[in-house]
C-alpha cells in the first residue's frame, strides 16, 4: 500500500477497536501542521540509549510513536520539503 498523505498513513494505523494515544497526539500534531508533527517525533523520541522508562505505559507510547515515525518516514511524508 502507498500512502500519498500524512492522514492516509495516520489512518492506516486505526485498527477498528481502539486507538492508541500515540496515535491521537500524531494526529493532532499532524492537523495543526506537518512541522508540528515533526517536532512532536523529536520531542518525543529522541532520548538516550540508556534511558529507562518510568512504566510499561510510557514505553507503548514511545514504541507506538517510533512506529508511526518510521512508516511515514518510509513513504517520504516528513522530514523533508513536501507539504503533505
């Protein structure tokens, strides 16, 4: 599948039952603009290699997170000059 938008991508991660909050703070970062997007991935999931999660909650979170960057990343709909 080719995702041709951040919000097709987004969308392609809502499974039907439940929606993580990962996936809601993507998606309203994303409504508000794709730089905002961006800098919640950087807020969010540049952290040293050492670091230790406070709980099991956090790290879904952050797992959840580095999965949606990564698969927009993979179609090319951020970190680059495309307005999407």
């Amino acid at each position: 599948m080719k995702f041709e938008s951040i919000k097709d991508c987004l969308d392609s991660f809502i499974d039907g039952y439940s929606t993580s909050e990962a996936l809601i703070d993507a998606t309203n970062a994303s409504r508000q603009s794709k730089e905002s997007l961006e800098k919640l991935f950087d807020e969010q999931l540049w952290i040293p290699e050492s670091y230790v999660f406070d709980n099991e909650e956090d790290e879904r979170y952050y797992k959840a997170l580095a999965q949606i960057e990564e698969r927009l990343v993979a179609y090319g709909l951020i970190y680059n000059e495309r307005y999407c």
